[in-house]
C-alpha cells in the first residue's frame, strides 16, 4: 500500500505552515511518512516563486532527508507555458495533471504529457472521469453511440480506457463514492492495457467527443499563443470554463472559475487586442471574454465562493 496526500496553497503564508499542515495530515492518516506528497494546485509560475520565497525548497529536502516524504510532486491547473517552467525549475518525482478523452487538450493536455514522460517522470492522471461528468453528463446522442457500438461498455469504462491506453501514464486517479465504483475501476485497471484501442474503439470515443463539442460557445484549442496577456489574464482558461459551463451547466463550473478569477475580466482588459493578433483561431477574443464575464461574475457565485474558500482550507 502506498499513501499519498497533498498540500494546499492558499493557507501557505510562511515555512511554519508547510510543517504545521504535514503534521496535522500525519497525525490523521496515523503514519510517520507519506509514499506521495503533492503540492496541490499550482496554476501559473509565480504561485511556485512565492512559494520558494516562503521556504518550499528548504521544506522538501528536510523533509525527503527526514523521510517523511518519499516522493515529491505536484498537480497542476493553468496553462501549458507555466506548466513548462515549473516543471523545468525543479527535479520533481512525478506530476499529477487533468487527462481524459474530452481534455486531450485542455490545460496542459497531450503536449504537457509527452513533455513530462521524455523527462522521466511519473504522470499521475487526474478527472479521468472528468468529475464523474463522463458518465453523469453525457449527451443523449452520446450514450445512443455507446449503446449502439459492437463492444459492450459503460461509459465509465470507455473513459478509463482511453487514459490507460495512453503508455506516458503512470497511474490514473479517480474519486469512487461507493463499493461497486471501487469494483468497477479495480476490475478496469486490473484488464487495462496500453495502446490497445482499436481505430474503431478511439473513433467512438472521437465521436462522444463531438458530441459534447457541439455546446461549446468558444473554438479555444488552448494553444496559449495568445499569451502572456499584459494584464495577466489566462484567456484559455476562462475559455475553458466557459465551455464547461455551456456543456455541463455545473455552479461547481463558476465555483472553479471565480477561485482563479476573483476580479472581473471587464476591470482587468485593457482591450489591448495583442492578444487577438496571435490566436490562430481567429477569436475575437475580447467580446469572448466580456460574454465570459457576463456569465461568471455574478455576485451570488461570488458569496458561494467566498463560503467554499473558508470550509475548503480551515
């Protein structure tokens, strides 16, 4: 068995709360060391400069040398380019990163996979069942192609396949609420194997995709050429969760979006337009990120938020 946690950002003020939140997660998991310590959440590359500000380094190497942690990582949720850079900045042990059928290219997606596997380093796949939104959510359209294809499998199951399929993953992580999610991923993971997939078995999958495509408001490829913007606004992000809200119409969607953008995109936009220049898409970006504001900053999501924030790190 090996036990693995993660340690939030949003408490760190000091050196003295990496060390104070380690020892309260030990106590509770009743263990002297941790197989797998992930800084949890890092979004852009300055989050991870503050934190060696703050004592991150000498932290990890006291605590490696101490063996209290026997591996370090972390996870991530920004852009391919930050992504880049704090995996470059530090000999990490493994990465935990979003990766299902839907997101081959959302976040730090395919590319950010295969940057980290050419580096040797363990990639812990994370949402493979993109918040049980794979098996939940799926479009009527989508589970009559399911229901229609020659193979028999649940959509869970589809889901999990395509990440195994994938060599670069080390292992997947998946939230299971009952004793048969239990059985059902066990009974998945143990029979799943790498590059596997038919053409016909991914063409299925391609075509679920579609389907789910077809509620998207914005043709974001998250390519991040239009970055860095000058008033550090991550515009493939709130693509992102513009697009999450238009095909899930989850208040989960505007929680996870207003935790990263507090303030409104209309305050922030200098309308520059530098932005629009580079996107190969030819979005126009500026009025996207206006509809995008419109729909997020909304001040009762705003309280809600504010309420998550409290009970999440107390």
């Amino acid at each position: 068995m090996k036990i693995g946690t993660k340690l939030p950002i949003p408490p760190l003020k000091s050196r003295e709360d990496m060390e104070k939140i380690l020892e309260k997660q030990l106590k509770r998991l009743k263990t002297d060391y941790v197989d797998y310590y992930a800084i949890h959440n890092i979004r852009t590359f300055e989050e991870w400069e503050f934190l060696k500000e703050i004592g991150i380094l000498s932290f990890i190497d006291e605590k490696i040398k101490n063996a209290k942690i026997k591996n370090i990582g972390f996870s991530f949720h920004g852009n391919l380019l930050n992504f880049k850079k704090v995996m470059d900045d530090f000999d990490w042990d493994f990465c935990l990163i979003q990766y299902n059928y839907l997101d081959e290219n959302y976040e730090v997606g395919k590319e950010g996979l295969d940057y980290v596997a050419s580096k040797g380093i363990g990639i812990i796949g994370m949402e493979p069942l993109r918040g049980g939104m794979l098996v939940n959510n799926l479009p009527e359209s989508a589970k009559n192609i399911i229901n229609n294809f020659k193979i028999n499998r649940s959509p869970a199951e589809w889901a999990f396949r395509w990440v195994w399929n994938d060599p670069n993953i080390t292992t997947v992580l998946s939230g299971m609420s009952t004793i048969d999610d239990i059985k059902e991923n066990i009974n998945i993971a143990s029979d799943a194997l790498t590059n596997v997939l038919s053409e016909d078995e991914l063409k299925l999958l391609k075509n679920i995709k579609k389907e789910f495509y077809k509620e998207i408001k914005v043709n974001c490829t998250s390519c991040g050429y239009c970055l860095p913007c000058p008033q550090d606004i991550d515009i493939p992000m709130c693509f992102s969760r513009y697009n999450d809200k238009a095909m899930f119409n989850k208040i989960g969607t505007n929680i996870m979006y207003l935790m990263i953008n507090e303030e409104s995109i209309k305050s922030k936009c200098s309308e520059c337009g530098k932005c629009e220049i580079k996107c190969p898409q030819n979005i126009a970006i500026i009025e996207e990120l206006k509809n995008v504001d419109s729909v997020f900053n909304k001040w009762h999501y705003k309280i809600l938020t504010k309420i998550v924030k409290t009970f999440m790190y107390r």
